[in-house]
C-alpha cells in the first residue's frame, strides 16, 4: 500500500531546507533513503527536492536516476 503522508513529510522537509535550516542533514537524509521509496512517492520527492536549486547534491542524485 502507498503511504501518501510520505509525500507531504518530504514537502514540509524540502520547505524546511530551502529556508536553509539544517539544509544539508534534510538533503543527505532524503537523498540516503529515496531507492527505498516507491515509485509514486519519489516522483514528488524528487519535484520537491527540484526545489533546492544549486545544490549538487540533489543535482548530482536526480542525474544519475535519470541515466538508469
């Protein structure tokens, strides 16, 4: 079964980390666990993470999904 509230728990974390609190312990935590969440709730991880603009690390992480 999907879980929808892990959707709105990556949303609150990414606002969270644009606001630039704890920006790299969000991003490292999000970007550590994301292979282990289903598909319908990585595609708005990664609309959220999308979010965070010049960070490499979300850069670096969404480029090398795309290449699979």
């Amino acid at each position: 079964m999907y879980d929808w509230t892990q959707d709105k728990a990556v949303r609150v974390l990414t606002r969270l980390a644009s606001e630039g609190l704890q920006t790299d312990q969000i991003v490292d935590d999000i970007i550590s666990h994301v292979d282990d969440f289903r598909y319908e709730a990585q595609m708005p991880t990664f609309y959220f993470l999308s979010g965070l603009t010049g960070n490499k690390k979300v850069a670096s992480k969404v480029a090398s999904l795309l290449q699979r």
